[in-house]
C-alpha cells in the first residue's frame, strides 16, 4: 500500500513541477497582456490543480499555500482586482515557494515559513475590502460561481433548427452561406428536410422551401452560433439547443435514437415505446406508423452518427495523447536498441561469409528492421529545444530588472528537436551566455538612446538544424567585444605574448579561457572570471564547438554547434596496425592518400597539399605512441571545425559504422582524445576520437614549442 502511495505523490511531485514550468510562462506572458482572460484562466487553472492534486496526497502545506494564490486570481477572473506587476512579480515569487515546497518533501531545501507568510500578508493587501453583510441578506451574485457553456474554449454541441422564409433569397441573403459559416465553425453535420417541397408545377424556382438540422460540435461558443443568424433571426425560424451526451462505461456515446426524437419533441413517449415492440429497426417502423416523416429519420439518424463519430475522434485523440515514461526506462530502451545494432552488424558480417545460404536475406530483412526500431527510438528521445527556451524568460525579466536595464527575449525555432540528454545539458551553458550578454552586452537604457539604439535592448534566442548537427545562438544588440581589451586582458594573464598574432575571431575565442574576465568590478551577475570557460568544457563534452561573432556597437552572437544525439551516431571506420577508431562521420568532408612523396615534399612538416589548399594534419599513430610499421601509402582524413581543415593521418579508411557510443568507465574516462567507444561486430572494440580535443592538443604543443623556442 506504501508503495503505491509513494508511486501516486512521485506523479504528483512530477505533474506538480510541468504545472509550475507551465505557471511561469504563463505569468510573464501575462505581464505583456494583462487583459488576457486565457492567461487569467491558465494560471487559475495551474494553481486550482496544484491545490487539488495536493491536498489529494498529503501535501498539505502545498494546498493550503496555494489556495492564497487561487483566491487573489479568482478574484481577477471576476474584474475584482487587476493585473498589475506587483501581483505579477508575488505570483512568481509564489511559484518558486511551491518550488521550494516540493524540493523540500524530497529532502533537498528547507520550507521557509517566514517566506511564506511574508508572500501571503502580501496577496492579502492586494484583495479589496468587502462590505459588511447584513443579516439576511444574499450574497451578491458576483460571487457565485455558474458554470457557462457557451464559454469560449470550451467544447460543446449544440442542434440547431433552421427554417428560412420563403423569400429569403429577395432580403439579399444566402442560406447556403449562412450554413458555411457554421462549418467554420467547428465540425458539422447537415441534413436538409424536403417534406414542403412542392410539386414541379407549383414551384417557385426564386422560393426557399427547404429546412435545415444542423449538428454542430465547436470551441467557439454558443453567442459566436447566434450571431450567424442576428440579421435572419426576425423572420426565420431558429432555434438552437445544447446537446448532452450520456457515455458508457466505455467512453462511447450510447445515444439511441429514440432518445434523441424525443430530445427533439419529434415524437411522444408511447409513440416510441408502440414502435419498439416491432422487429424492425425503430426509424423503419416510424415511418411506416406514418408517425414521422422519412427526412425526419435521416436527420435524427445524421444527429447520432455525428455524435458518434466525435466521440470516437476523442477516444482516438485521448489514446493517441503523450504518456509518462520514467528517463531510466527510456535510457535501458536505447541500450538495448544499442546492443541490438551491435549484433546486427555481426549477423551482417556473418552472412556475406555465407553467400549460398538464405542467411544474407534474413540478413538483410533484420537490418531494416533493426535501422527503423533504432530511428524510431531515437525519436523518442527527442524533445523540442523550445522547453529550454522557455525557461529563459524569468531570467531575462528578473536579471534585466536587477540590472535596471531594459530588455526583451525573443526566441525563433522552439520547435526544433535535439536529443533530451543534450538538452538538459545545455540548459547551464545557455544561462551563462545569457547572463554575460545582459550584464556586458545590453547597455542601460539611457546609453542606448545616446548611441541611437531603441531603450529595449533585445536579445535572441535561435535554434535551427544542420545536417547531424543543431545550431543555437544567443545573439544581442549590445555594445559588442572590444578586441583591443580582451587581447591586452589576455597578455595581462600570461594567455598569450604580447607579440602573438591574432584573428579578430582567435581574439574573441580567449573570453573562453578560464578565469577570464573583463568585468572592471564584481557583481551578483559576473566579474569573478567564472562563466564562459563553463561553456566552453560544456558545449565540448556534448561534442560540441562554440563560435563567437561581434561587432562593435552593433551586438556580439555566439553559436554552439551541437550533435543531434549523444547515443547513436554515423561514424567513419578506421585502422591504424590492428587498432580500430571511429572519426564522427558529421565532421569528416574527405579521404585522400598521402604517400611518401608527399610526406618528404613537405620537408619534416605536417602539411598536405590537398587541391591548392595546404592543409595540417595530425598523424594518430605518432599521438596514440602505436608501433608498428607504417604503409607505404597512408590515407588522411580531413575533418572540418570551426571553419579550419585539418587531416588525421591512419592506416586504412574501412568505411561508414553505426556507432552505438558507450561510456569508457571511471578509469578511463579523462583519457584525452577519446570520447568513448563502440563494439564492432566482431566483438572487438573501437575508441571514438574526440577531434575538438585531439586539435587542441596539438594546437597547445605547437604553442608551448614556440614560446620554449623563443
């Protein structure tokens, strides 16, 4: 019994968290649309559920906390109070105590009771003060609550009956159009009744002899039906009725259709219960009664079929809807996706060996199913970048009002996936960038307005795919890096001689040395030297790269260039002696061969000549100390970061691997170079390089070498 009491508060705890993620997005975009009775209603709802659900398992202090909140916004929904920053700014700091609330039922923060008390005396000022009630007397009506179906939002049905005049068609106005609106509605169903259509020679071709049922399912609400039919409604004859459904044990709509000719005052009572007794179908039996008329039945027959047919979409919509799965599952589900590549790749290998057999279709059959179960469940794992970006938000607003600076977030392609490990990795390399761009980047308002920029200053968040890669950038219209100040900060600390000569973009890449800074004193936001170097170890553990832009005066826009998954990635095969690696496919742009003409042509320097362009490269047999002898003609695989070419130098290119990437373990895992590594199908093993550091690395030597040289 525990343990299902424990599995309910653990969901709660969960859903308790999205609701929250969900309030906040939804208070800041209140603050920029206060008379946004959606809004209003979202956060009621959050904080109506959070209470509920709350008190429901044993959160007590949660439920009672946040009924405080519910009350002030139940008041707003009734225009009692408006929305002001004030309120804005206690709701926020509301959701972070029931933030804290839950943090501390798993142990992890303290409830801070003061804190609470401080938030609530505060909501409480913000209610109006009621006048007294006399005895006897009601309350006002204002208070009581009654629910609306014709609210906008909310789904309903209704049946409408609509019987034009004759002449319709002299007043200058369509039915046919007056029923195309009502499509627009929402989902519709239209039975047209003929019954008073006259014979040919007494029918008025300019006459409307026609009647219409309609069934209408929609959000738009019951006045938005009646304004179809404001300018008609004199003359015809309209009537419009909500429909109630009555659902089975099963969820489907059981509505007979008896039930609905009496809802429809098309029949009586003993009519209905004279024509059951036939074994016949109940509208056959009617009609031949001559109780109703054939269109009579088509129309209540359309009326069922409708309601049949939504509910069924629900139930589809309802089955189709997103499920919870715990992160371990989903982790165990791509392992074993993993393993399966694995053993694929060993069946393939298996079966060219045994080409006569049926082995290499069976092969070939396991192969494609195996590449669609691995697409599948990487799909899964991917996640839109947007429940990143939306967290963004409060940072922007609570940082830019403690900087006295004004400042707006806009984020483009919240749509775009990246696998959830990478994104709950980004989220503190994002912060940082963020933090920097707002404190060093955005100028106060009135500098802004001197330099004859608008007071707002803007910062962007971007997110768009590349290939295996996706590209986030955090872009800003600020006042820029000063090159001349970062390269003399960098000489200061001893990052570079003062004689070294830099690009613009090798300059703007020492604000990712750690301790850097070039913040002239020490704030709450930044100044200790502690931010940037973070992202840079961050973006590089997810196999990433970073590249930052900037003009002065005009903004500054870095760009982390990141792997779509960190679980399954194409790599490219390679040997060196009998040792096996895997150079990430994405970076590699070609092989060619280097023979031992072009090694002495270089002179003792690791230069190739690749079509006029000279490219460096880095032999791995010399960085991983392989012995051995070398082939007479090696092969240099030319990979691309950053913009730069350089070549890695191996024995044999084998060719394209489904690299299922495995961790190397604790004792192995700050070897340098190597980011991990994958089991061939020949049970044997491959390291998979890691190109980012293996070019630092190098780069780091031939510095070090340079500087002992002078």
């Amino acid at each position: 019994m525990s343990d299902i009491k424990d599995k309910h508060r653990g969901a709660f705890k969960e859903e308790a968290r999205e609701l929250l993620a969900e309030l906040e997005t939804s208070l800041l975009e209140l603050e920029e649309r206060p008379d946004d009775v959606d809004l209003i209603g979202r956060v009621f709802r959050a904080m109506h559920t959070i209470k509920g659900s709350g008190a429901m398992f044993g959160f007590e202090t949660i439920s009672k906390f946040t009924h405080e909140v519910e009350t002030v916004f139940d008041l707003v929904r009734n225009n009692s109070i408006p929305v002001t920053k004030e309120l804005i700014d206690l709701t926020l700091a509301s959701r972070d105590h029931i933030r804290s609330l839950l943090d501390a039922s798993e142990g992890t923060s303290e409830d801070d009771k003061d804190k609470a008390q401080t938030i609530i005396t505060s909501l409480r000022k913000l209610i109006p003060a009621q006048p007294a009630i006399v005895k006897g007397e009601h309350l006002p009506p204002s208070v009581v609550e009654i629910p609306q179906p014709e609210s906008v939002g909310q789904e309903i049905t209704c049946r409408i009956h609509f019987s034009p005049p004759q002449d319709i068609a002299f007043r200058g106005i369509d039915p046919l159009g007056l029923l195309n609106e009502l499509c627009r509605l929402g989902e519709c169903t239209i039975t047209a009744r003929t019954q008073d259509v006259p014979s040919l020679d007494e029918l008025n071709a300019e006459s409307c002899y026609l009647v219409w049922n309609v069934i209408l399912t929609t959000r738009k609400g019951l006045n938005a039906v009646r304004d179809i039919f404001l300018f008609i409604q004199d003359d015809a004859e309209v009537k419009i009725d909500l429909i109630e459904t009555t659902v089975d044990n099963d969820g489907a709509e059981q509505k007979k259709l008896g039930d609905i000719l009496l809802e429809r005052g098309e029949v009586t009572p003993e009519i209905i219960q004279k024509g059951l007794f036939a074994q016949k179908r109940l509208g056959q039996v009617l009609v031949e009664m001559g109780a109703l008329e054939a269109d009579t039945i088509t129309s209540a027959l359309a009326e069922q079929q409708h309601l049949r047919a939504h509910q069924a979409k629900k139930q589809a919509a309802d089955s189709a809807s997103s499920i919870r799965v715990s992160s371990e599952k989903l982790d165990k589900l791509v392992d074993l996706v993993g393993e399966l590549v694995t053993l694929q790749s060993l069946l393939s290998q298996t079966a060219v060996k045994l080409k006569k057999t049926k082995i290499p279709a069976i092969a070939e059959a396991v192969e494609r199913l195996t590449a669609e179960l691995r697409d599948t469940t990487m799909g899964i794992r991917m996640l839109p970048i947007g429940s990143t970006f939306s967290k963004f938000n409060r940072l922007v607003r609570d940082l830019s009002g403690e900087l006295g600076k004004e400042i707006q977030l806009t984020t483009e392609g919240a749509e775009t996936e990246l696998d959830k490990t990478v994104i709950e990795k980004l989220n503190d390399p994002l912060v940082h960038i963020l933090r920097n761009s707002i404190d060093h980047g955005i100028e106060q308002p009135e500098d802004r307005v001197a330099a004859g920029k608008p007071r707002i200053g803007t910062v962007r968040l971007y997110a768009r795919h590349s290939g295996a890669h996706v590209l986030v950038q955090v872009q800003d219209d600020g006042r820029g890096l000063a090159p001349d100040v970062i390269r003399a900060k960098a000489v200061e600390k001893g990052l570079i001689s003062s004689d070294a000569k830099l690009t613009e973009k090798e300059i703007f890449s020492l604000i990712l040395a750690p301790g850097f800074s070039t913040a002239t004193k020490v704030t709450n936001v930044s100044g200790r030297g502690v931010g940037m170097d973070v992202v840079k170890r961050a973006v590089e553990s997810l196999r990433g790269s970073i590249e930052i832009s900037s003009e002065k005066g005009s903004g500054t826009t870095i760009t982390l260039k990141l792997p779509l998954t960190l679980a399954i990635i194409e790599g490219l095969l390679v040997k060196i002696g009998a040792e096996s690696f895997i150079i990430p496919l994405s970076l590699v742009e070609e092989c060619v061969q280097l023979t031992r003409d072009d090694v002495n042509a270089s002179h003792g320097r690791d230069l190739a000549h690749v079509r006029g362009q000279v490219v460096p490269y880095i032999r791995l047999r010399k960085q991983f100390m392989i012995t051995g002898e070398r082939p007479s003609i090696e092969q240099i695989v030319i990979v691309s970061m950053d913009g730069q070419r350089t070549g890695f130098v191996v024995d044999r290119v084998i060719g394209g691997h489904q690299t299922v990437i495995k961790n190397l373990g604790h004792v192995y895992k700050d070897i340098e170079g190597i980011s991990g590594a994958t089991i061939l199908g020949d049970g044997s093993v491959a390291l998979i390089l890691d190109i980012p550091r293996l070019i630092q690395q190098t780069e780091q030597k031939e510095t070090n070498m340079h500087n002992h040289g002078n």
